[in-house]
RNA sequence: GGCGGGUUGGCGGAGAGGUUACGCAGCGGAUUGCAAAUCCGUGUAGACCGGUUCGAUUCCGGUACCCGCCUCCA
C-alpha cells in the first residue's frame, strides 16, 4: 500500500505515517468560532485537511476514518454580537441570542465550505455540549496539580508540565523575557493560561464547583478530542498560527489529565494566506469571506484549485491572476470529462504525490500530464482515461459536480438551448453553404457572448465560458 | 527581543546532489474556409557571499530583503 509521509510540527520533520489503528484512524482540526461568515484564510485548513482527509479515506477506507473538526461556540466575540443585538433593542435573554448568533454562522459555514467542495467531517461537535467534560477534566487537572483555582479562575500551572513549549520551540523563561506576557495578580506565573474563568450575570455561564463562569478557550479541543478519538490519537490540524499558544496549552492539558495516552501523535500546521501580496486584514481593505468570493461569481472549485496550488506549509498568495488561471484549466478539464463515468482507480502518481506530505502542487502537476493523455487518446482509451482522470480529481474534491456535465446544466438553467441550437444550427447552414461573411458574423456574436464555437470534423460545437451571458444571446434572437 | 516561513525563468509553482519539472503567457509548426480548441516543438531560472563536493539551484554556514506568529485569529 502506498505509504503516506507527513511532516510533524512536533518533531520538525517528515515521517512515515503509522496509523495507531489502520481500522480507526483519527483526525482532530481545529474548526472555527462561530460569531461570523469565514474569511478566505479559515478556508485554507479546511481544504488541506480535507483533502488529507480524503486520501486517509481512499487508502485505509472510509469508515476507518475518524475526522472530528469542532466549533467554538463560547467565546467573547459571540458574546459581544449578542450584547450588539441586545443594544439594538432585541428584548430576548442573551443566552437565546447567542444560540441563534451560533447556529446562524454554522449555517452559514456549512454552505460556504460545501461550496468550495469539502466534505463534512464526522463529528462537529460544539463546545457548549462538551462543558461536562471540560468541568471533569480541569477538576482532575487542579487533584493532579496542574492547576489551580484563584477568585473564581481556574489557571494551569504552566511550570508543572516539564514539556510546556516543546511543540512551538519556546521555554517559558524566553516568552516571559519577551515580556508580551499577560500578568495578573491571580497567576502564580505570568505564563499560566485561564481554563476556567467567572461570568457576570450578562454573560453566559455554566455552575462549576469554582461558581458561575465559562471555559477558557483552550480546554474545549482537549476534551471534545479525548472523548471523540480516546487519549490517543493520529493526526491533529490548524493553521501555524494556532501552534502558540492554543496548541501549546492543548498538549499541557492533555498530557497531564490522561498521562496514559500521547494525545496527538502527528501535528500538521498550514501556513497562513496572504491577499496580493500582503496579510489579509480589514485595515489593509483587502480582507473578505468566502462568501464575499462566491458572490462575486469565483467558483467554489476555482478557489479551491487555486489553494491547493501551494503546498500547504508555505504561504499561499491569493491573486486574481491565479483565480483566472484556475478557472481556465478547470475549464479544459471538465471539458475532457464531460459525460465521463468516475473509475475508483485514481492514478497512483497522483496518489504518491498527495502522500507525499500532502504534496498538492506537484498533484496538480501530473494532473496536467494525465489531462493531456485524455486529450491524445481516442475511442475507448480516451473513455477508460478520462473515467480515471476523474476519479483522480475526487482525491481532490474536484469535478465532483461534472459527473452529468455542469454545461447542460447551466445551458438548462438559462434556459437557453432551445436558442443555442437554432444559432448553432445557423451556422452550420451558413457553412454547408459557404458563406463565410454570415458564418463569421454568426460566431462572432456568439464568441461575443461568451459562447465559445469549436469547428470540427463532425460540425459546430459549442461550450459555455465562464463569460457567458445569456442576455447577450437573448439579444441574438 | 523570541519563534517560524519565504526568496526559482515574463508570471505562478514543484521535485531531485549530476540527466526536460509542470502550468499560464510568448514564439514556431500541425490542423482549420478563417478561427477557436487541441496537439507537437520552443525557455542562457534558482537573492547575495562563503564552505563541503569531481559536480549545488538542491547539503552546511553567514548576509540581505519580504512575510507571519508571539494578543483574538486558520
């Protein structure tokens, strides 16, 4: 079987990937906090991890695969949108707010990230029906030690884990040195980090035996993933951002509440996105969400391509010259599968390449090779190739939707065949009868109207661009 | 200050210590009524300075510049 290869955060090295159990092999990724639409760079771990996902799938076999991505659901931020709405004179109770704040956004990410092709883990769980846990496991935290409670806080005791900082290369008397450091009068040491902390009665909370009050932000991952995939684990995701120090306080929490297991064997960081060049932020006017890309017509495919594009541990630079580029090729390759039957044996290059550490870009590459062997061969051959070829882009998430050729769809959509056959037809009589002033003329207008015409052997044949606009062919009538 | 990523031909972007990456654009050709699409051919790349080596863009050291994280962030 092919062997996968995975480069580990923890180890800073790229490893042969052993599955601690080939019939359950688990992932954990961090997913998003819900108080609004995702922007393209909460895009980027999803697609990767998707992806790894995918080729997890295919070479141990779905149901051996355990894929859990949370949602943040308690968090200052939704808080805040809540209290927002509260302001603007909605008389309902904060808590029902803040439930329907959260439900609206997983709505929302949900049907973003189906656009651009992922497919929905196994387990999403929400970190406000995880609270149970959360509480059980600092309470073990504090008997073993590791934490202690202070006016209605509960801090980790950063100095009792020897190992704290391993995974992001720091040590702890660095980071305090570096003085970015928060300090309040209740911590032992500037570096312990909240796990529990008090609400006020406008804030959401939940009884503890430390009072009233919600969880700190790391705790929630530790214990929704020991109770999905067990102490142990494969695989754990997010962006290099996350590394520090919500991946830090993760393993600190872990490691010291179940010393049984190793939680995460394999930590995958992607790196982060960047827009034309620069960070992606609202100061810069360059920041926008998937939704804002989708509206303005980029296919979901097409940002999708366009991610994978880039190795996932190097900066991706989101441009508009690449989006175009991508279409483009997505374009010729639906073409090529057009009415295509999916074969369930994908190209083992493209498999190699993607166990490879996830090596999209070089995927990509052979794609190319493979999409020009479709293009070459004829009859049968060119059938059984181009079957293969898209059963190669599931791996991918792409062409998921050409199976009955997004052409005819759209051409149904726009209700616009019945016109396109006359106009085609047209043109053929205008050929048949050589006259190549109205041939040309007819064309033309249809290349005008996005409609691009390929003359061949047996006649007119036309494909839609992504240019195409029906009214101008309306106009045509 | 600490930690990390990057620098490859016009643009994007990989692998490999020595032999063509690949895609887009360009150029030449085939094909075509003309086109389009496609196919074939075509690129004196590897920030800079040292080192290792028979040989480095690829390994090692240093310099410069760009980007990010260390605070909510994927």
């Amino acid at each position: 079987m092919t062997k996968i290869t995975l480069t580990n955060s923890k180890t800073r090295q790229k490893e042969p990937f052993e599955p601690i159990d080939p019939n359950n092999v688990r992932m954990y990724v961090c997913g998003p906090t819900v108080y609004d639409r995702a922007h393209l760079g909460n895009a980027r771990p999803v697609i990767v991890f998707d992806v790894l996902y995918r080729l997890l799938r295919h070479l141990y076999g779905g149901e051996h695969v355990t894929y859990v991505r949370n949602f943040t659901d308690v968090d200052d931020k939704i808080n805040a949108e809540a209290q927002r709405r509260k302001d603007a004179g909605d008389a309902r109770p904060l808590e029902e707010l803040i439930r329907e704040r959260t439900d609206e956004t997983i709505a929302w990410y949900h049907a973003d990230m189906a656009a651009l092709g992922n497919l929905v883990p196994d387990h999403e769980p929400r970190a406000t029906e995880y609270i149970g846990q959360m509480i059980a496991m600092i309470s073990d935290l504090i008997g073993k030690g590791h934490a202690y409670a202070k006016k209605g806080h509960v801090l980790f005791r950063v100095r009792s884990y020897e190992a704290y900082g391993a995974l992001s290369g720091r040590s702890v008397d660095d980071m305090i040195a570096g003085a970015r450091v928060e300090v309040a009068p209740f911590k032992e040491d500037p570096m312990d980090f909240v796990l529990w902390k008090p609400s006020d009665a406008d804030l959401p909370g939940w009884d503890s035996p430390w009072g009233r009050g919600r969880p700190g932000w790391h705790i929630e991952c530790s214990a929704m993933a020991h109770e999905l995939l067990g102490a142990s684990f494969d695989i754990h995701g997010g962006g290099i951002d996350l590394q520090f120090p919500h991946h830090e306080n993760e393993i600190a929490q872990s490691a010291c509440a179940h010393p049984e297991g190793e939680f995460a064997r394999v930590w995958m960081h992607n790196e982060m996105l960047q827009v034309e060049g620069r960070k992606m932020s609202k100061s810069l006017g360059n920041f926008f969400t998937v939704r804002d890309l989708l509206d303005q017509g980029f296919p979901g495919e097409v940002i999708r391509f366009v991610m994978l594009s880039t190795h996932y541990s190097k900066p991706m630079d989101w441009t508009e010259a690449k989006a175009k580029a991508a279409r483009k090729t997505l374009a010729h390759w639906q073409e090529l599968t057009d009415k295509a039957e999916r074969s369930r044996r994908p190209h083992l290059d493209v498999v190699d390449a993607l166990s490879d550490d996830l090596n999209t870009s070089l995927a990509i590459t052979r794609l190319h090779a493979h999409a020009r062997a479709v293009e070459t061969a004829s009859g049968n051959e060119r059938k059984e190739l181009a079957a293969r070829f898209l059963g190669t882009l599931e791996l991918l998430g792409i062409g998921e939707d050409w199976r009955d050729g997004v052409r005819i769809a759209i051409e149904a959509a726009f209700e616009t065949t019945a016109l396109l056959d006359r106009l085609t037809q047209r043109l053929e009589d205008a050929r048949a009868a050589k006259d190549w002033v109205r041939a040309d003329a007819i064309k033309a207008s249809l290349v005008d109207a996005g409609v691009q015409v390929m003359i061949g052997q047996d006649g007119v044949k036309r494909v839609l661009t992504p240019d195409f606009d029906p009214a101008k062919l309306e106009a045509l009538k």
